[in-house]
C-alpha cells in the first residue's frame, strides 16, 4: 500500500510534466514560423525597380519597390472607411508602400543621378512636366504625404505648406500651361474625431420592396456614426492651384471629399466630382451621391453636369443609370464626353441599344449632344491624337466578345474597325500605345494613317509581346516588333530619337534589363514576325539576385481533356532534375471561364521568362526537390448562364488530364501529387479533394466554401440562388466536407474584406472537415486581408506550405508504412 501511495503522485508529477511539454509544444507549434535559409534568401532576394518614364522617354527615375510590410505595421491603425482602407497616420492607404533610394536614369546613356530625399521617405508617384525636364513627386513619411518637386538634374526641394490627401483620386496634377499643379492639400481640417465611449445607436439595416443587387464592392463598408465622421475626416481636402514660379498656393475649392478634378484641356474650367452626404453604409464611396460640376479657375460654379444619387440598387454585373465616366475630351478646348445606359443598367434587360455616348461643350447653354448609340455595354473609351477620333470598346455579355469601333465625332462617322472573342489570345490584337499632347493628356498615337497596337502576342509557344501598325482605312497591320523566340521581350515606349524606342528583354538566364532598341531596315519575314530589324543598346545593367534559380528547367507542355479540349501548363523542374526520375509533384491553378474550347485550350504565359519567386509563391517547392505544374489550364466551358452547373465535373476532367500527362511523361509520382489553390483556386482544391482521388493533399487558401452565402452571384456565376439553388450547392464543398478524405490545409487571412471569401468561409469548412473524422490544418493569419503581405505572414505561410505537402505528399510513403507498423498486433 505505501507502494502505491508513492507511486500515485510520481505517475501525477510524470502527467503534469508531460502536459506541460505537450502544452509548451503546442504553444510553439502557434507561433510564427520561417522556412529554411536558403528559401528566405530567394525571397529577400532584390526586386528589379519600379520605372517611371518622362512624356519624351528621355529619363526615367527607378525607385525600389517595398514588398513586405511588418506584422506591426500590419496591426497598427486601420480605418475601414467605404471601400477602402485608411493609414490614420499619414491618410495614405494601408500597407501600401511606394518606392525608396530614387535616382534619375538618362535612356540614352544609362547615366544614373541619386534623388535626395530623406532616408524614411518614399516615393509613391512621380508626375512628369509634358517636355520631361520637371517633375512632381508624392513623398510618403510615417505622418504625412509631402509634395517635391525637381528636374532632371536630380535637384528637389520640399514644397512648403503642403501635405497631400491621395485617396480617391491622384493628388498632383500639372495644368496645360506646365507651370501651375493642381493640387489635393490637407490644410486646417481640426483634430480627429473621438470615439463615443458607447455607440449611439445599434445597427440598422433595412429595406422593402428591393431587388438584387451587386456585392462586388461590399468590403470595408462604413457601419457606425463615427465611421461616418472618420470618411468625412479623412477625405476631405482643399482644391489648391500652385505656382512652381512664384511659389504662390490659390485655393479653388473649400475642404470637403472631392472623388476626382480634372483640369480642361485649354485651362481654363475644372471638371469637379464631390461626394454628398449622407454616407451609406451599404455600398462603397464611388457608389456614393455625388454632384459633377463645371467651375472655373476662381472656383465658381459654371455648370452642374449631373446630380447623381446614391447608387445602392446597382444590379448584379450591371451599371449606374446617368452620365457614368464623365471626362474632357482631349483634343478640344473644353468639351465634356460621357456614358449613358440605355437599359437601367441592367445588362439582361432586352434592348436595342444599351449604352450612348453624350458630349457637352463649353459654355454648356445647348442641351448634351447624343455622339453614338452602342448595341452592347461600352466598357471604355480612347481618344486619338488626331481631333475627333475615337475608339469605343464594346462587351457582348452572353459571347464574351469585343467589338472595337472606330469614330470621328466631328464628322459623325463610326465603323465598326475589328470584334473577337475576348479570351482569344492568339488572335487579339492588343491595345493603342498612348503619348501625351503639349496639354498633358493622354491621346493614342497616330502616325502616318496608322495606330500603333501593342500586345501579349500569344501563340502555341506562348506569350510573345508585339508591336503593330494598324491601318486606319484598310485595317491592314504591319508588324514592327516582336519578342524573339528564345525570350521574353516587349516594348516599354518609343523614345526621343525618331525610330528608337525602350523595351525589356529577359529570358531564362538573362537578367529583365532596359535598352534602347532602333528600327532599322524592312526585312523579310514570316507570318507574324517581325518586318523591321532592330538593334539593341542597354540602358540599364540589373544583375541575377538569385542565380540558383536559374538552374530549373521550365517548358510549356500540351495535351488534351477527355473530351479533347486542348490544354496545357508550364512544367518547372528542380535544379539537377535527372530525366526519367519521378518527382512529387505540385499543380497550381485558378478556374477560368469560357465560351468555347477553342479559346481555353489556347497557351497561357511564357516558358522564357526570368524566374523570380516572391510572396508565398508555390515555386519555392522546387528548391525542396518538387516538380510543378504551374498556370495548368483550369477552363469551365459553356453558356455563361449556366456553366456552373458543370463546374465539378470540368474541374476533375481538366486536373485527370493535367496529372495524367504529367504521369505519362515519367515526372510526376501519381502517389505523390499535392494541388494548391489560392481564392477561386482554393474552391477548386477542396472541390477536387472532396470529387476526386487524384491528390495526395491540398492546400486551399483565403476560399470560398460554401457559395449559398453569396445567393446572387458569384465568380462567373450570373444567376441567383433561388434560380440555380442546385448548381449553388454542388460548387459548394462545406456541403460535401465528408468526402475529403486527403489532408487539407486551409489558410486565410483573418480579416479578408472580400464578400465572395470573408473568414468564416474557411472557418466553417475547417469544421465541416474536422468534424467528419477528415485530416485538416487551419491557419488564420492575423490583420492580414485576401491577400498576405506582412514579412511575419508570408514566412510562415511558406513553412506551412512546405512542411504539409513534406508530410503528406513528398513522405507520403513513409508515413503510410510507419501507420502500417502502428496498427500491427
């Protein structure tokens, strides 16, 4: 007996010890994780620059991009104020960052010139003069935006009296004259509002009688009183007219939330949108009540263009009814141009014509002008640099298909130029090169009866970037640029010099560099390719931050459905990969949406592109021995009003043919394949774990699970759910957690502000798995939104991604024979 009243409080003592290791272990397990060394340095390896090049393309200034932001930078003050989120501190936006160590790079010979600013500012936008010599910078501290400006001997100086307001609209703008800016101060605005200590009242939402409406920019809504108090606050800012030459700041415009001004092309009236209470809290700030008003340079008003109410009825893909888009037209003094729906806005109401555009010219006494009535929803306009030229953009909603237009305004002409299918990649032709008039606005290029077009140039070999001449009358193209097949090349802007131009060049091996390319002679050449010679002189001389890379081996690989749709993804293999050798593998993937197979067999990206890795990217798998299948084809075909219905289906036809070729080929291991996905991505991984045998383990981040919580569309998905109650459910895997029966690691970002994938989406999926005897991991990261950004967040995602698909994909034999062992009497 003394025996055993010993023994009992050594087996307890033992217990306690061994609760508290389990409980310090435990305790570790939930702290932050880093992935190996050699991994960190790829991801803090030096992201090439960020470029901005002046209207005459003879300097550029590079600044260096600020990518991870820290957790407590992340979890500091955050206002969600309409559809956005606010930094208190310097009424930037949150957890954006801009550019550091600015410097002046002359094209023609590479020439570099240090910026002086101070060493904890940024950069976050550069505002060229039209002749390149001046520009206009927005310096971001901790507590303010400041404006400097310099030229282009690399001197700058502060601005005084000047703290910008950037949200919602761009904060300097030159006027046409190139010595005035248009500007949106801070100035005098009192202290921050307080917060009542009780609210003043519950929240309250209700209507009668409504229809459906679209949630797309339902995120970061205001909810309270004081939210209200915090927009206004935070948005309003002075319009202010200053002088780079007498130094002299006008003020134009009294504090209140301006959403845009934009100054007339001759100077001389400004085009001004102002925010009207009160603040919904139903619907995001450009959703707002709002009046858009002429004034001129005093600050008068000359002409109120439009009343626009609250617009919280907007429906599902649909548009605002009223002038939508109101802007001056470029190449006139002072007229207006804007879009009009002719179909409430409802794309599914049968019409005639569902847009037309309006023109209104100063001093506004006639009535709007009616300019062209459009059959299809205009998606945007461009002008040319020649008076009255127009380029409409047109969308079919049930083909997916572009019409381009081509208009003359003062001659009331209009032609329909050229229509494709939208996702046709091969064949489309790209978009207008823009260059900028004396006035300082955007006009696309025009020379010689041609328009210059610039594009991805996908092919069967994939993306090859073009530059074409596109005949105004005839249609007829000639092509003058085009990458080289062994890499990866495209044009950035035509140069000073006649005949030359910027562009970057890249490949496998070679660093993404800028040069100064020259035209020379026509030449022969094949379909497609390029008729002019070019010649090449470097700008600048970037070099490889992460030369282990550049031993994977990277091809664009073809097969096909079961029904025979083409498909294809670019096959990555590990650094000293023996051929014949069979790898665990992993796919990476996103959904797309099309109307036909041709189109969603078509080749997506590029095989000879500089690898780079940053963020929590899946390739980091393959300095970890892994193979992957990245941008493997994923495509949903069939009439976009019910596609869905086939979803699941589609999704494990399209991933048996991805693993069965890369089976096929001796790469892939079929016990050892792991499939992630990151938001659309991460519903189709557990759908594919829930519908299929194929994948040892996914990993599924910031989803959407269960698609009856979004019951008027989602994705692609245009009707509601008491329409299609069943193809709701059947995309929705919480509905099928019980057939998960792989290992499923699900992470989120634990205030994603996306309605589609709010939090909760993965937290109930979590338990709808556990909770059905399945094998699941749930990570929430902290303050971090649909994206992750915060250093903290994006190392530790990287370690969970490697250590689970180690686990169960890569080891996965090993564990399965260690169970066997286990279970044996």
């Amino acid at each position: 007996m003394k025996k055993l009243v010993f023994i009992l409080p050594f087996l307890f003592f033992i217990g306690l010890l061994n609760s508290l290791e389990s409980f310090a272990q435990e305790d570790n397990t939930n702290g932050w994780k880093s992935p190996d060394e050699d991994i960190l340095k790829v991801l803090y390896a030096p992201q090439l620059p960020r470029t901005s090049t002046s209207p005459p393309s003879t300097h550029m200034i590079l600044t260096d991009p600020i990518y991870y932001p820290s957790l407590s930078e992340l979890a500091g003050p955050m206002l969600k104020l309409a559809g956005t989120r606010v930094n208190p501190k310097n009424n930037y936006y949150h957890g954006r960052h801009g550019g550091t160590s600015p410097r002046i790079v002359t094209v023609k010979d590479g020439k570099t010139v240090p910026i002086n600013i101070p060493k904890d500012a940024e950069v976050i936008s550069t505002d060229w003069t039209v002749d390149g010599q001046r520009f206009a910078l927005s310096v971001a501290f901790e507590d303010r935006v400041e404006l400097w400006l310099g030229d282009i001997s690399g001197k700058v100086e502060k601005v005084q009296d000047i703290i910008l307001n950037p949200l919602m609209d761009q904060a300097v703008k030159w006027l046409p004259n190139q010595e005035d800016i248009l500007i949106r101060r801070i100035h005098n605005r009192g202290p921050v509002p307080q917060e009542p200590s009780i609210p003043n009242g519950p929240m309250i939402l209700e209507d009668a009688g409504a229809s459906a409406r679209s949630t797309y920019e339902s995120r970061n809504l205001l909810e309270t009183t004081y939210d209200d108090e915090l927009f206004s606050y935070y948005t309003q800012c002075e319009l202010v007219i200053y002088n780079t030459k007498t130094k002299k700041i006008k003020v134009i415009g009294p504090s209140a939330s301006y959403m845009s001004a934009d100054i007339s092309p001759d100077g001389n009236y400004l085009l001004v949108e102002r925010l009207k209470k009160p603040w919904s809290h139903e619907v995001a700030w450009w959703r707002f009540a709002n009046d858009a008003e002429v004034w001129n340079l005093d600050g008068k008003l000359v002409k109120t263009v439009v009343n626009q109410p609250l617009a919280n009825e907007v429906p599902i893909h649909g548009v605002i009814t009223g002038p939508r888009n109101v802007s001056w037209q470029p190449t006139a003094p002072h007229t207006l141009f804007w879009t009009e729906a002719l179909d409430g806005g409802n794309p599914v109401a049968e019409v005639e014509y569902r847009d037309r555009l309006m023109s209104w010219e100063a001093p506004f006494n006639n009535k709007p002008n009616e300019v062209f009535k459009a059959e299809h929803r205009i998606q945007g306009t461009m002008w040319g640099q020649k008076d009255g030229m127009l380029m409409v953009y047109q969308r079919e909603r049930m083909k997916r298909w572009r019409y381009v237009w081509l208009l003359d305004v003062d001659k009331n002409t209009s032609k329909l130029w050229f229509d494709l299918d939208e996702n046709d990649f091969y064949n489309d032709p790209g978009y207008p090169i823009f260059t900028q008039l004396n006035n300082g606005k955007y006009v696309f290029k025009v020379e010689d009866g041609s328009i210059y077009f610039r594009g991805n140039g996908g092919s069967e070999d994939g993306d090859r970037p073009f530059v074409d001449q596109r005949n105004i009358e005839t249609g007829e193209t000639q092509r003058i640029f085009r990458s080289d097949k062994d890499k990866y090349e495209y044009f950035i802007d035509f140069a000073a010099t006649p005949n030359t131009f910027i562009m970057s060049s890249e490949s496998t091996t070679e660093v993404p560099n800028l040069y100064l390319a020259t035209f020379g002679e026509t030449i022969a050449a094949d379909a497609g390719e390029s008729t002019r010679a070019i010649t090449k002189h470097p700008i600048t001389t970037f070099k490889d931050p992460s030369p282990e890379l550049r031993q994977i081996e990277n091809k664009i690989v073809k097969y096909q459905r079961n029904d025979g749709i083409e498909l294809s993804f670019q096959l990555l293999l590990p650094p000293g990969y023996k051929e014949g050798t069979k790898l665990p593998t992993v796919v990476y993937a996103y959904p797309l949406e099309y109307s036909g197979g041709k189109t969603a067999g078509q080749v997506r990206g590029s095989s000879n592109r500089f690898m780079r890795i940053y963020g929590p990217s899946h390739k980091y798998f393959l300095m970890r021995g892994y193979a992957v299948l990245d941008n493997t084809a994923m495509p949903m075909i069939g009439d976009p009003e019910t596609v869905y219905d086939t979803f699941v289906p589609q999704l494990v036809a399209d991933a048996e043919a991805a693993v069965n070729k890369a089976v096929e080929m001796g790469i892939a291991d079929p016990e050892r394949i792991g499939i992630i996905g990151h938001s659309h991505g991460g519903l189709m991984v557990a759908n594919l774990l829930a519908h299929s045998d194929l994948f040892a383990a996914g990993i599924a981040r910031s989803g959407s699970y269960n698609k009856t919580n979004q019951p008027y569309g989602f994705q692609g998905e245009r009707r509601s759910l008491f329409e299609a109650t069943e193809s709701y459910i059947d995309c929705s895997p919480t509905f099928f957690a019980n057939k998960v029966n792989e290992p499923i690691l699900i992470i989120h970002g634990n205030d994603d502000s996306n309605p589609g994938t709010l939090t909760f989406q993965s937290e109930v999926f979590y338990e709808a798995v556990r909770g059905s005897g399945g094998t699941a991991r749930l990570v929430l990261l902290p303050f971090e939104d649909h994206g992750y950004r915060a250093k903290e967040s994006i190392e530790h995602v990287l370690w969970e991604q490697i250590n689970w698909f180690d686990k169960y994909v890569k080891n996965r034999e090993i564990i399965t024979l260690e169970e066997k062992e286990v279970e044996k009497p």
